[in-house]
C-alpha cells in the first residue's frame, strides 16, 4: 500500500523534533506528509514552533515469511506448531477485521504451510474477530486474506449478537459474563493471530484481545467496555496489567484456553519489523516490550495545538475509529487547547453501529459524559463516546475528513475543517504568537507523553 513519505526525511520519524526561533522575527515553514487514507496528505506547518513526534523508524524485515516461519518453529515457552497439531485436529485461527493493518493474509499462509500434512485444510477454519464491528464483506475477505485462503479453508465472520453462535462460558474474571465463539471453542488447537500496537483503552492490540472482544458475545464485550472500567485511570495507552479492561482480556483468554500464538509489529509503512510466536501471554509481553520503545515518545512540554491523524487507511475508515488519533493528540494538548485531526472517513461514521445515535442524544459533551456514566446499563459504542466526550471537555477537536459532511462532523460534536492548514491557523490564532504546535504524523502509531 502506498504511502507519502516525509520530505524532511526519516530522521524526523525517529525522534522528536524541535525547531526554535530566538527572536521569532521571521516565518518559515516545512511540509510534513500525514497518513491520510491510502496515500496520505501534505500540510504546511510553522518550522519555528512545530515539533513533530512519531515512531522510531525500523526497517521491515527483509523476508516477512521466513521471519513468520522461523517464529513458529521456534516459538517462546511453548512446542513448536507442528509438534501441537495432530492429525484429524479442528482448528480454529483468529484473525483481525478489515479496519485493522493486520498482515493476514501472509500470517494464515505461514501457519497453513506448518499445519499442512498434518490437518486437513477441510478442518481449518478462520475466523474474522469482528467483536461488534459489521461483517466483512466478501470482497473485503479477500483483500485481506487473498483467493487463495478463501478456496482453501473456511473464513468466518464472528457474530458478537447470534446467540446460537456462543457458548456460556460462566463468570470469567472480575464478574465478567462470557460468551465466546462456538466454533472457536469447539476447535482442538485454537491459535490467535494479531498485531501489537498501543491501544486507547486496553493498554495494548493483538494477543488476548484475539479472543475477546475479538470473538465474544455482545453481553461480554458490554462488560468489557463498562463506564467503570473506561473510566479507570489505568485504562488507557501502553498499560496492561493494573488495567481492569486488559486484565479481564486476559484472564478469558487464560480460562479457555489458547494453544498458541503469533503476533507481529509494524512500521508506518505497515511493514512486518518483528514477529513474536508462542505462548499466549509470553509472546503478547515481549512483543509489547518490543514495540513500546518504538512507539512511545516523551515530549517536554504541552502543546497549544497538536495535529494528529488516524493512521491512514484502513484504520481511518470512519469517525469511530478515528477517536484513537484524537486520543492519542489529547496527551499532550493544553487544557483549553486545540487538537486539528485529519481523517478521510471514506466509510463514513459509519453508518452500522451505534455511535451517531448516541451522540445525537445529547447536546453536549458534558451531558453525553453524565448519561453514560451514571447509567447502570452498557450500551454498544459508549465507550467510544465516553472518551471523546473527555476529550472535548479538554480542547477544541477541528475534523477534517473528505468521506464526511460538514454537517456530519457538526452532528459528533467536532468542528469542520477543509483544509488543516485552517485548523492550524485557527489554534495558532486563539493561543497567541508564543503558539506551540505539535505533529503526530503517524496519529495513534506514536503516543506521546509528558517527560
């Protein structure tokens, strides 16, 4: 998938980057390439009092399936996958949906080439771990996972409201009601693939999260993302443990058991630069460790405007998503301050699910935070609403999204922009000439934090 590249180079990718003018007697400027759907956008920002944070840049491997191979026949605290396998085994593979950079299709192939020979492909089934996201089309499948798998195996899509699709599995954690996948459990090998990347709320992607939300029933998933546990401080970027979503997460997982387990890292080039197999738990943590350094950037300062994007396509594909790079912004913007967000939303909202009737409901952030949290009841999307409407009590969020109307935007509480340039402008403006200005060019690839 294509994608701008900074001009300023990839030094600027690798740590923060800060000019400053003495006598701020003259304006210059640099452009910087966000990730904007599926090739990016070019915006001009003040060199004199822009810092730009993003990932430490590393290089993909060179050979992604050797990398995948090599993992799986050496894995961490746990049998190679050949020696797990039996023949006349059901087994079931997690995958993540179509709004996730997941590299799936060459995950699936490195796992199918160790099980063939061994399992039959007719007993293989993959299933897409939509949590409450809508199906993927068929289409979609396939650009995610290729013909080739389609033919070969069964790819489902996980239905997080079919009730006939579940199993009771009790009370898991801290009164957590699961429900999980049939087919999922019915598997004799169950393995998840993901990738690892920090997450808003449950601290970090990939792992246990294959499991739920990822292949879980509407009532868990609720409980999950309670206003209780999206309210806790510890509920937030790069924390797992002490984090009562991420521990519940975990603690499923741990009950129902996962036989193995692979996940990978990514650049901004969505690029495999490292791959972690095994156990569960084991590899979910080294590969949290791994990417934590990269992608973690502490900066000195609070920001009088920070411009973030979502992470281009495919994760920039609606509004909802899109609260990920307004979070990650939020971090670091002044309270009062202004956070200028491109995202292209070419899917919308969307218009499945339950986050515009929701925001709809209320005539603002204030009133959206007081209905949900003293509500004893979870509804579907809260949680994303729960966050964003934080984040408004704390800044000014300009939005500028093409797939969007004015109008749209308006609806979500945000403010429209056209172009970010005009974002930009206006934080300046309302901050003073002694405005500071922070990029986060790769959006919720990069969490930045107070030094």
């Amino acid at each position: 998938m294509a994608r701008l590249k900074s001009n300023i180079g990839k030094a600027v990718y690798k740590n923060t980057w800060n000019h400053s003018s003495p006598n701020n007697t003259k304006s210059y400027h640099v452009n910087i390439d966000l990730a904007y759907g599926r090739h990016g956008l070019r915006v001009d920002l003040p060199r004199n009092r822009t810092t730009v944070v993003a990932p430490n840049y590393i290089r993909g491997v060179p050979s992604p399936s050797d990398a995948l191979l090599a993992a799986i026949r050496s894995p961490i605290d746990t049998k190679p996958l050949r020696q797990l396998a039996l023949p006349g085994m059901n087994v079931a593979i997690s995958v993540c949906d179509v709004t996730r950079a997941q590299p799936s299709r060459i995950m699936v192939e490195a796992l199918l080439s160790e099980l063939s020979g061994i399992v039959s492909m007719a007993n293989i089934t993959v299933l897409i771990a939509t949590g409450t996201h809508r199906a993927n089309t068929r289409a979609e499948q396939e650009t995610m996972l290729g013909p080739e798998i389609l033919a070969a195996v069964e790819v489902v899509n996980h239905s997080a409201s079919d009730q006939s699709s579940l199993i009771d599995m009790g009370l898991i954690g801290n009164s957590v009601p699961v429900l999980l996948n049939r087919r999922w459990m019915d598997a004799d090998l169950r393995i998840t693939t993901g990738f690892v990347e920090p997450h808003f709320f449950a601290g970090f992607s990939g792992g246990p999260k294959m499991v739920a939300p990822g292949l879980a029933g509407l009532n868990t998933i609720l409980t999950l993302h309670d206003s209780v546990r999206i309210g806790h401080p510890a509920a937030t970027w790069g924390i797992t443990h002490g984090n009562p979503v991420h521990d519940d997460v975990r603690a499923i997982a741990a009950s129902t058991g996962v036989n193995f387990s692979v996940d990978v890292t990514l650049n901004s080039d969505q690029e495999i630069t490292s791959v972690f197999a095994g156990e569960l738990f084991a590899e979910h943590r080294a590969a949290c460790e791994y990417i934590k350094h990269q992608v973690m950037q502490a900066v000195d300062e609070l920001y009088d405007v920070v411009v973030t994007s979502n992470s281009g396509y495919p994760l920039d594909q609606n509004l909802y998503q899109s609260v990920k790079g307004i979070s990650a912004a939020a971090r670091v913007v002044k309270p009062g301050g202004v956070i200028v967000c491109a995202t292209e939303c070419s899917d919308g909202i969307p218009d499945h699910g339950n986050y515009a009737n929701l925001l709809a409901s209320r005539d603002s952030p204030a009133e959206l935070l007081e209905m949900i949290e003293s509500s004893p009841h979870t509804v579907p999307d809260q949680w994303q609403v729960q966050i964003q409407a934080k984040i408004l009590q704390r800044a000014r969020v300009l939005v500028k999204a093409d797939g969007l109307t004015d109008t749209q935007i308006m609806a979500a509480h945000f403010e429209p922009i056209r172009d970010v340039s005009e974002g930009i402008s206006a934080g300046i403006d309302q901050a003073g000439p002694t405005a500071s200005v922070c990029v986060l060019p790769q959006g919720p690839q990069t969490i930045p934090y107070l030094r």
